[in-house]
C-alpha cells in the first residue's frame, strides 16, 4: 500500500482543486509521491479536456485591473468558471484568473476570442487554461470580458460568500469630478444591477414595448380611459427607475436618485460594465 496520510490527500486537494476519491488513486499509483500523483492527475485531467466540454462552469470568479493612460484610465473585468465553488476558491484557480487578467489588459480587446488566442508566457490564454483546468479535473471557461476608458474609472468587487473570491464586478466610467462619488455608485450597481446607464440607451422597440404593456394592462384592470395617458407614463416612469442607472434611487440615500449624486458632486458617469458569475 502506498505510504501516504490524510494530510497529503488534504494537501494534495488544495494544490490541484481534484476531488478526494482522484487524489487519493493518484497517490496510490505514484507511491505516496506527491510530485509524481501531481503530474499524473494533470495527464489524465488532459487527457478527459473533451470529456468536459459539454460540463456547465457556472462558479468562479470575477477580476478587475485599472490602468493608467492617454484617454485617461482603462478598467478590464473578466468572468472566469469553474463548475465548482471547491475550485472557485482553490489558489491555483486565482492565480490563473490574475494571469488571464494581466493577458486581457495586454490584448486591448473585450473579444474573448481575442484574449483567449493572445500571449500568455509563450502560449495562448485558451492553452493555459486548458492546461490548469487539466490539473484542476474541471472545466474552466473565460466567459466575459468587460473594457471600459474614461477619465476616471473605479472598480468594486463584492463577496457573496465571505468563504469565496468576488463573484460581483463593476466597473463605473466618470469624469474626474464624478470619481469622487464613483466607488459608492459602483457599490450601488452591484446590489440594484442596471441595464442601462440613462434614458437615451435604452432603445426606442423597448420603450413603445413598455409603453403598449403598460395601456393593455391599464385597459385589463378597467382603468378610464380619459386617465390611461397619466398611467401609462407614470408606469414607464416606474420602469426606467428599475433600470435606468440615472434614474434609481440611490442606494446610501433612497430619496435621491443615482444621477442627483452625481450633479450634486459635480460629475457624470460615462458608462459601467457590471458581471455576476453565472448570471
């Protein structure tokens, strides 16, 4: 029998993010030797990459970097999963999305088929992953990539489990002026998740969408119809305030609205990119 104890099969798990009963036969079949039941659960984690595809990745982590330079400052956010949350939180699973991170910024792109063919340490983004995805025993997948330039860019990520890396990101664009309030609001579009940032980006198809449900629901409940005109646009109103950034009401101070913040700290918001894993 191969001479090993509970610790290195408890060692050997955080190292690869592999389950117990795959640690366990590795080390059977490399002696105990850890180095070597390391690279065996590699090899066959490469050998079983297809056999993954069709798996959900549907945990993981969200990432962000901030740089400076000519236009101002340029945030990337990045969606990488993993199928698990035992691999979400695994060391070598952060240490690649903080790797991926660094290629994102270096490509200049938010195509993921452009990050994923870029350089990563003389291969491509799309081989590394596969390569720790074949040590982790699952699917690793970069979903998303967010890039966002303004004059000023402020980044929050948030914890949903205090046990997990940040699975909420936003990136918030500002003039210089608005970055004062500019963390705060990016707090706020984590919790309250926008769609659009004012009026004027929401298109015109879902606007006269909103407005026909709005009469056709007003009409259903009997509503008169010398006071249909009044509903209807209180009820767009409504709308716009659940998913216009602009228009919701602030989350530190419900009576004002998130673009009141934002004039009364003398600046405006350019644009925001906001990823929840999975979502």
């Amino acid at each position: 029998m191969a001479n090993y104890t509970a610790a290195d099969i408890k060692a050997l798990r955080e190292r690869t993010g592999a389950g117990m009963l795959d640690v366990k036969k590795a080390l059977d079949e490399a002696d105990g030797d850890a180095e070597k039941a390391l690279e065996i659960i590699r090899v066959k984690g490469l050998k079983g990459v297809s056999k993954r595809e069709g798996r959900a990745a549907s945990d993981g982590l969200v990432a962000a970097e901030v740089t400076d330079g000519p236009d101002g400052q340029t945030g990337v956010l990045i969606e990488l999963n993993s199928e698990t949350d035992f691999v979400a939180k695994n060391t070598t699973f952060i240490a690649l999305a903080e790797k991926v991170l660094a290629a994102a910024v270096a490509a200049g792109t938010d195509d993921v088929a452009a990050v994923l063919a870029s350089d990563l340490d003389g291969r491509t983004v799309q081989e590394t992953i596969d390569e720790t995805a074949a040590t982790l025993g699952e699917k690793v997948v970069l979903r998303r990539v967010a890039r966002l330039t303004a004059p000023a860019v402020s980044v929050y990520l948030h914890k949903v489990n205090k046990d997990l890396p940040p699975q909420v990101g936003v990136l918030l664009g500002t003039d210089e002026a608005g970055a004062a309030v500019g963390r705060d609001v990016a707090m706020h579009i984590a919790a309250f998740s926008p769609t659009f940032l004012n009026r004027d980006e929401v298109p015109a198809e879902t606007v006269e969408a909103e407005r026909r449900i709005s009469e056709e629901t007003a009409r259903n409940e009997g509503k008169p119809e010398a006071a249909l005109t009044k509903i209807v646009e209180g009820r767009l109103t409504g709308f716009f305030k659940e998913n216009v950034l602009l228009d919701q009401a602030y989350a530190k101070e419900n009576k004002k609205s998130v673009g009141q913040v934002l004039t009364e700290a003398g600046g405006t918001a350019t644009g925001f990119a906001r990823f929840r894993v999975g979502a």
